[in-house]
C-alpha cells in the first residue's frame, strides 16, 4: 500500500471521528443522549440453569422497586 494512500485513509478516518465528537457535543447540549450510552446491559441467564424464571422475576422486581423509590426521592426533592 503506498504511503499517500495510507496517509488519506488516516487522515479520512481522523475527520470522521471528529465529526462524530462534534455532533456528540452538540446533542448533549441539547439533553440528548448518545444511544451507546442509553444501552442497558441484560443479565443472560443460561437455559440450564435450575430457578431461571425465579431469577428473572427477582430481578425484574428488584428494578421496579429501585425506579419507584428513584421517582419517589425525585419528588421529595422537587418538593423541598
């Protein structure tokens, strides 16, 4: 490969990320999140595993009951 191909492939590369960064920026002014970041991680269960549902069902409860009391001191603080 000759040295000015690689260089402009660099170079393309460079500016590309660059304008990602930028437009990054100009969402999260906005309030906007990035969609990598908004990703929740799943916990993945194998089949074999004997109390499967069970644990998906704690988890699934454990979540709600985190976003409710969550909201509930959200309105605490916009009460005070």
């Amino acid at each position: 490969m000759p040295t000015k191909l690689r260089n402009n492939i660099k170079k393309k590369v460079s500016e590309h990320k660059r304008r990602l960064r930028k437009e990054a920026r100009k969402l999260s002014a906005l309030g906007v999140k990035s969609s990598s970041s908004s990703k929740s991680k799943e916990l993945h269960i194998p089949n074999l595993y004997p109390f499967k549902k069970k644990m998906i069902e704690h988890i699934q409860n454990s979540k709600k009951t985190e976003e409710s009391e969550k909201l509930l001191r959200k309105l605490e603080n916009k009460q005070k």
